[in-house]
C-alpha cells in the first residue's frame, strides 16, 4: 500500500493552496509528508491507495506557532484565518472526492475502498452524499463513485455527544497537538536523566535520582474540573497520612498544582519547564479536551494522567501506539480519588517499578512518534496505512 497527496481542483495548485491563511505547522507538515519514502505520485495503473488532501489543517491557528528556526512563536494575524481556512478546505472535499473516483479503480468485494484524508483542527462535519462525487452543492459525501471514503484526522474528537464531532471508530483518526516545545525546552528536559530500570526502595528510580514532585500540573482557570483538581491536592498535601508518609519515606510526595488566571509568560517559561520535573503530569481538560501538555509530559518523561472524558488518544492503537503503555487516565467526576491513587502506585516496590517503566516509555514514544513534525508524519503515514488494512471490507457494491 502506498500514500498520495491530491490537490483539487488540481488547477489551484500548491501556490494557491497556501496562498491564504497557510500556517507553519501546515507547511512544515506537508512538506515533510512529501519528502515521505512511503508517498508517491502513483500511476493510473497503480494509484496510492490512500490520499491526504492538501490543504491548510488549522492546527495551530488559534495559538502560537511552532516556529521554524525555533527561537521565538509566530501569531496568528488575521482573526477570521481559521474560519476561512475551514470554508476552502470544506469547498475541496467533494472536488477532491470527484477527482479521485476518476483515477481510483472501483473497490472489489471484500476489499478496503480508498481513502482521502482530510485534515483539520476540528472535524469536518460529515453529509452523506450520492455516487456522484459530491457535486457542486458544497456537501462533503463521505463516499463518491468508485468508492473512496472519507478519512477525517483531526484534534477535537470526542467518543460521545456532539454528532460533529465524534469519532467514527475504524474511520477517524484522531491527531495529537502540533509540537510547540522549543529546542532550548527540549535542551533543559533532556537534562533531566532518563528514568533508569528498575525501582530503588525509596520510590526513585534507581541511581537516587528522583523527579522533584510526585505530580504537578500549572495551567489557567479555564474548565471546573482544573479548579477541583487543585483542591483535592491541597486537601492530600496537608494531611495527617500525607504527613505519615513524609517521616516514613525519603521519598517525598510532593504536589504542585496550581490553576492560574493568566497564561505563562516567557520570563516564566523556566518555572513553567520546572513543573514538569515530575513523575506524573496532570493533563486536565480545559476549553477543549486535547492539551499541549499532552506531548510535553512526554518530553519530560512524565507518565500523563489524563483527566478529560471522551478524549480518544492521538493515534492509539496504530504504528505502535498504544498509551496505555504511558499514561493514565481519570474520570473528572472523581479527581478527588486521583492523589490517592497516584499514591498508592509508588507505595510498593512493584508498583514504582511499574511508573519507572511508563516514564521511559514515555519519553520513548515521545522521540518516536511525537516530538516533532517528522516524527509525526512518520507515524501518521504508518497509521493511516494500518487503519486501511483494518476498515470494514464491502459487502455490496455501494458505499463502504
């Protein structure tokens, strides 16, 4: 199986794709995606089996962008680049559909259709259209003639609720954050050594070397889940068994856990990298369910406790992926439970063990399949390549 990049309408061209609103993560993106060993123009005799749509993803629009030479973040200029992004992108699907039903031979019974991938900051919606492509009515048909299927990869997936935005299983693929860690961050979270293996009886991870807290998370005020996170560390900071605790082990449980009205600024920018001197980052939910401190924690070497309900996780299951090899995850409505449990995981031998070992793969999956644009295309590719060998084969000659 191989990967194209389709361009509709085809007279546009990449110059005039990018000629609006074309953000540095999406021109970093497609052009490491078409520097891919996996990625070829094909021939009508052989096409790719799988296409990505080219067009500006509006991944890092609403935020500061990952700037190439890496010393400072690019803004946003125009206020509507998101909107405008997401119209021309919506406008391209059924185009792109129509273009690739003509070169793509019909899907045989039993077979996988093709797949054109679209991505987006947030999920395309999904109008089921006829054979014919899509049209000119602006609909985005999940499939056209010849059957190719619709692939959305997006950030703000959700497992229930909003119809927008849920994850079709088996036919979405959700996408972890851009990478926003400068290279002077990644310089100061490499100097923290790697956890080695095994497990030392005071609750380090072998050679003395400990993280300087048990957990920590500094992050604004912007969901109630972050506020009631706050609390219940500060209740198990201050008490009589925490304390006990403290006299019975070298190990300190130490918490910082902080919500702020105000985001961290660059002469914090080290207080910040300090927070992730941890064994477990806390990612709440804020706006939106997905965070930056989903990639960072791993940077750090920090086992992610994820506390956001309906967040399906970047790529889980697919290219070797699989979080729950790294990462924790916690209900929001019982945050008061999780300083306990983080607890009682390093309370034993085994059990810290058991971190030590999530923390180096941690940071493992990091260099693999997160930490930079590279890195995640790479698995992007192989993700997509597996989700296409795992999508429901046709039954009849329809849709898939």
């Amino acid at each position: 199986m191989s990967l194209g990049i389709v361009v509709a309408p085809p007279t546009d061209g990449r110059a005039a794709a990018r000629s609006v609103c074309w953000s540095t993560w999406s021109k970093r993106w497609f052009d490491a995606l078409e520097r891919h060993p996996r990625v070829t123009a094909g021939s009508r005799e052989n096409p790719p089996t799988v296409w990505v749509l080219y067009a500006e993803a509006s991944f890092d629009l609403d935020w500061p962008r990952y700037d190439l030479s890496g010393r400072n973040y690019e803004v946003a200029t125009r206020p509507d680049c998101e909107d405008h992004a997401w119209a021309q992108t919506e406008r391209a699907i059924p185009a792109a559909l129509h273009q690739l039903a003509t070169i793509t031979p019909p899907a045989r019974r039993g077979d996988p259709p093709a797949l054109l991938v679209v991505l987006s900051g947030r999920p395309m919606p999904l109008v089921r259209g006829g054979g014919g492509g899509g049209g000119g009515n602006g609909s985005n048909a999940t499939t056209a003639s010849g059957g190719v299927a619709l692939v959305r990869a997006s950030l703000e997936f959700e497992l229930r609720r909003q119809p927008s935005h849920r994850l079709r299983p088996r036919r979405d693929l959700p996408m972890p954050p851009a990478p926003t860690l400068r290279p002077s961050d990644l310089a100061v979270l490499r100097a923290l050594p790697p956890p080695p293996h095994g497990a030392a009886s005071d609750g380090t991870c072998g050679d003395g070397y400990a993280t300087r807290y048990l957990a920590s998370f500094r992050g604004r005020s912007n969901h109630p889940v972050r506020a009631q996170l706050a609390a219940a560390f500060r209740r198990a900071s201050t008490s009589k068994q925490q304390q006990q605790q403290h006299r019975q082990q070298r190990q300190h449980y130490r918490y910082l856990v902080e919500v702020v009205h105000t985001s961290p600024a660059d002469e914090r920018r080290a207080q910040y990298l300090d927070v992730l001197n941890t064994s477990f980052a806390l990612v709440p939910r804020g706006h939106s369910l997905w965070s930056y401190r989903m990639v960072e924690a791993l940077a750090a070497g920090a086992v992610p406790v994820l506390v956001a309900d309906r967040l399906p996780l970047p790529f889980d299951g697919l290219a070797g992926v699989r979080w729950s090899d790294f990462s924790l995850t916690h209900a929001e409505g019982k945050v008061h439970t999780l300083p306990a449990r983080l607890a009682a995981m390093v309370a034993t031998p085994s059990g810290r063990a058991q971190v030590c070992a999530m923390r180096r793969a941690a940071r493992r999956a990091f260099d693999l399949h997160f930490g930079t644009i590279e890195a995640q295309v790479d698995t992007f590719v192989e993700a997509l390549l597996g989700l296409r060998a795992q999508w429901p084969a046709r039954t009849r000659g329809g849709g898939s």
